[in-house]
C-alpha cells in the first residue's frame, strides 16, 4: 500500500515527448504515401524471379571487365571525345557569355554614375539577363535532344548543347562575381574619361580575375560529367558507347567504361581543385 | 649640384610575355593547347550547321513547334507528370538523406582516438556513388527495375546518397566536440553521445544541404526521364520520337516554367532567411 504513495524519484520511463514524435511521423507518412504511388515504388520488383534472374546475369557479366586492346583503344579514345566536346562547349559558352556579361553588368554603366541610370541602358539589361536565364535554364540534356534533330548524331549536338546552357550559366554568375565586388576603382576610371572597356580591363577584371578564372575551371569539371551524360541522347563520347553496351548487356564493356568514366572525374576534379588552389 | 633623387622607382620594363617560369603562361600554352586539340579532333560539322539547308531545317523543325498542344486532357498529363517529377525528386532526396546518414556514421572520425576503420572504404564508396551521375544510374537500374518513375528514384536517391554522405560526415567531423566528450566522460554509449550531442548540433546544417540537394534533384529528375525512367523527361521523349512537335513544346515549356519556379523560390527562400 505504502508504495502507491511514495514519490517517484527515478525518471519517467515513458518518453515525455512522445506524442509529438508520433505526430510528426504520422504527418510524414500521409505526405509521403501519395508520392510512394506516384513513383510507383515497388521495392519487391527485384525480387521477382524473372527479374532476379536478369539482374544476376548481368551483374555477373561485369565480371571479368573488357579488356582486350582494341576495345581500350575505343574507350580511350572515346574518353578524350568526351573531354575534347567539354572543352569546346566551354570554349563556345565563353565566347557566348563574355559580351552578354560586358552588356548587363551594372557596375560599368556610364549613366548610373549619376543617379539612376538611363532607361534604355537599364531595359537592355535586363533583356540581356532574361536572355541569359532562358539560356541556363533549359537542361544540357534538352538542347541536346533538339541539336541532335537538326544536326544528326554526333559531337556537334554535344558541343552546342554545352555551349549554350553553360554559357547562360557563365554570363549569370559573372555579371554576379564582378557586381559584388568594390566598385570605386572601376567608377574612377569611367568618371575621368576612361572607355567602359578599359574600365572593365584596368579595373574591374584585375580584382576579380582569380575569382572568375577558378568559377570556369570549376564549371569544365562540371561539363566533363554532362557531357557523358549527353552521350545517352547521341552526342557521341564516352556516354553513347556506355549506352550501346547497356543496350546489349555487355556487362564486361558496362564496367570497364564505368571505371573509366570514374576515374575521368577523379582526374578533372583533383585538376580543378589543383588550379583553384593554386589561384587561392 | 646634385640632381633631386627620382620621384618614381627606376624605370623597368614589363615582364616578358613568355617566362619558363612564369606558372600563369604554362597554364595558358596548356590551356590554349587543349582547345585547338578538342576543336581539331573532333570534326565539327559547323558546315552543315551553318548551311542554308540546317537553318531551313532549324526552322521547319522550330515552327512544327507552334501551334503548343493546350488541349486540357494533355495538359492533366503534363500535370501529372510534373507531379510526377516533384515526387521522385522528393522522395528520392529523403532517401538519399536516410542513406547518406547512414554511411556518413562510418565515413566520419566521431571524437578524437575514434579508429574509424572503415573511414577509407566508406568513403571510397561515397565517392563512387557520387561520382556516377544520375542518368547513368537510372539506364542502370532500369535492367532492374523497369521502365518507370520507379527506377528514377532510386537513381536519384543512389547518386545523392554519395553527394549528401560525403557532405554529412565533414559536418558530422567538424562539430564542436564538448557536448560529445561531456557525455562519454560519463559513460554513455556511442549510439546516444550521437543522438544526443553530435546530432542536434549537425541537424541544422544537415537539413540545410538537402534541401539545397532537392532542389538539384527537381532539375535533374525533369530531365531524367529520356532514359525512360519516369516523369516530364519520359513525356518529352515519346512525343519528341513520335514527332508530335505540339506536345513536345507543350512539355518543354512545362519543364523550363518548373525549373524557374524552383529558382525563384530558393532564391526568395534564401533572401527572407538570410536577412
């Protein structure tokens, strides 16, 4: 009887916040429910026999990898097409993003040094800009499958693909790199006389040159990875063969590029981190 | 008489355009060296693009664009597979978040003296996940698991586990260690000094790179559909291979409307929480 009565002194036993945790998964589940049947999530699938089966021959097809020399040779030089269509989409999406960023930086306005700047400077800015969100935000993937139609299969697809959502990437994050940074120097030549372009090379690309420079390594990188990807579509490279020997269950070639392609990435990517580091 | 001491320090001339030890010349030679082979080695067909007959045909294949289909049993399909598109992409992150979690624990040195044995491997693992994009996961997993928005999410999910493990276990690491050490000076077990201390400082941040992986992940799951694996992406491809050319601009204008809405509002997001 006396033990009804004495006071708990150990803690609870029950967890104290117990009916907001039940809440909170509750809540979870029914948003999560009608997007397990959107996505049609059936993890049981690889479970059935048939399925199984496929599955367990290719997986086991991966092992011995392709290797004989002819076949190295192709991904080897399937490897460069890959970085070679990444360089020259750069290069194309540079040449593309350089003037439209002179057009629709702010700091270099002459106008704008007094005051507001003037309206038809401030429309073709923005104009520029839009034109420049269009360009980023249609996918790589996309303008690919439309170049593709129009210039057959091939690199040229790739490369045109590349050049033109990189370089609406390029131009955006310029024109916000040479925005942000002090403007007094730039503003100083404008206001003695100095041309908007020898303002932008006297003073505004001195500043920010090592940002910009380590922003485009950082952005080859990034193309060398889509460019596989484009691949898949028919922009030719590393990609499309990957395609073709997914297509055939070729699961030793399927690997062997795989690796290939891993090891790429790792290349670009410590290059990339290695210049960066070197422009601090 | 002596002459005044010069005003300006001596005259020099400029540097040398070419210097073998001049580390920014080397990185252009290089760099210049790299463009003319990519453009030399790759026989671009800019003739044929830039002939009358690819403009002709640029245009042709541009005006079958228009008129876009509007009719509203196409658009409720476009919907649903916007719909579509959000949920893989959703599910596919909370996923990755759950998976990234989970490895990040091995990939992390938990407190000073951990072993972490398996730091090395895990994160060997963690690289080559991330390594592999999207779209080569999902023409993978559709051996496995069909054509469908099925095999989208779990490229989605395999691909960002890799990215968000990575990026977990350096928060994880980098957490301030005090909490963690007070505990275990006390005898508590690895499992609650995690839950207890390490996680709800890392929470924060850990919520804040999957949501900024999500956002990613929209775009990527609009456009991975062309390798059949579900949403907007596999819509574009079926009506772009039966050149229903209507639709095709219906779709395409659906997906980049998409993808500026997820700029606008991470950019809004961002600049109110910021502030």
């Amino acid at each position: 009887m006396s033990a009804t009565l004495a006071p708990r002194l150990s803690p609870p036993e029950r967890d104290p916040a117990w009916l907001g945790r039940v809440f909170w998964m509750g809540a979870a589940a029914v948003v999560l429910w009608p997007m397990l049947v959107a996505t049609e999530f059936r993890p049981w699938v690889f479970f059935e026999r048939d399925n199984a089966r496929v599955t367990g021959q290719f997986l086991a097809s991966f092992w011995p990898p392709a290797h004989d020399a002819e076949f190295l040779l192709m991904v080897a030089r399937e490897a460069w097409r890959t970085v070679a269509i990444a360089t020259a989409g750069m290069t194309l999406a540079f040449v593309v993003a350089v003037p439209l960023t002179l057009m629709s930086t702010r700091v270099l306005s002459v106008s704008a040094l007094s005051g507001r700047m003037a309206a038809g400077p401030a429309v073709l800015r923005q104009a520029v800009r839009l034109l420049l969100i269009v360009l980023r935000s249609v996918p790589e993937l996309v303008w690919a499958l439309v170049f593709v139609r129009v210039v057959g299969l091939g690199p040229t697809a790739g490369v045109l693909a590349i050049a033109l959502t990189y370089g609406g990437m390029l131009g955006k994050v310029y024109g916000e790199i040479l925005e942000s940074g002090e403007a007094h120097a730039t503003q100083t030549l404008l206001r003695n006389g100095g041309s908007r372009l020898q303002a932008f090379f006297y003073g505004l690309l001195p500043q920010n040159a090592a940002e910009l420079t380590s922003y485009t390594v950082y952005r080859w990188e990034c193309a060398i990875r889509s460019s596989v990807v484009l691949g898949f579509v028919g922009a030719g490279g590393l990609g499309q063969q990957l395609d073709n020997s997914m297509k055939m269950f070729n699961g030793g070639e399927v690997f062997t590029m795989l690796a290939v392609f891993v090891l790429l990435v790792a290349l670009a990517d410590r290059v990339s981190a290695g210049l960066r580091k070197a422009l601090g | 008489m002596s002459l005044p001491p010069a005003a300006n320090p001596p005259y020099r001339l400029p540097p040398r355009l070419f210097d073998a030890r001049c580390r920014a010349c080397w990185f252009t030679a290089g760099l210049l060296a790299l463009i003319v082979a990519s453009f030399w080695s790759l026989d671009l067909q800019w003739a044929q693009f830039f002939s009358l007959d690819a403009a002709r045909s640029m245009g042709r294949f541009l005006g079958e664009f228009f008129p876009p289909d509007t009719s509203p049993e196409f658009l409720v399909k476009v919907l649903r597979g916007t719909w579509e598109t959000l949920a893989m992409s959703a599910l596919g992150t909370v996923l990755a978040a759950a998976a990234g979690l989970v490895l990040a624990l091995p990939a992390s040195r938990l407190h000073e003296g951990d072993a972490a044995r398996g730091r090395g491997t895990t994160r060997l693992l963690l690289n080559a996940l991330r390594s592999v994009p999207e779209l080569v996961w999902a023409a993978l997993l559709l051996i496995a698991a069909g054509l469908g928005p099925f095999a989208g999410t779990l490229a989605l999910a395999i691909h960002t586990a890799g990215v968000l493990g990575r990026l977990f276990a350096e928060a994880i690491e980098n957490a301030p260690p005090g909490p963690g050490d007070a505990l275990r000076a006390q005898g508590v077990g690895p499992v609650r000094v995690f839950l207890y201390a390490t996680l709800p400082q890392v929470l924060p941040q850990l919520m804040s790179y999957t949501l900024y992986r999500w956002e990613n992940n929209i775009r990527a799951a609009a456009v991975l559909g062309v390798v059949g694996a579900g949403g907007l992406g596999q819509l574009l491809s079926f009506h772009m291979g039966l050149f229903h050319m209507g639709k095709t601009a219906t779709i395409l204008g659906a997906m980049i409307v998409l993808v500026l809405l997820v700029d606008v509002c991470s950019f809004t997001a961002r600049r109110v929480l910021t502030r």
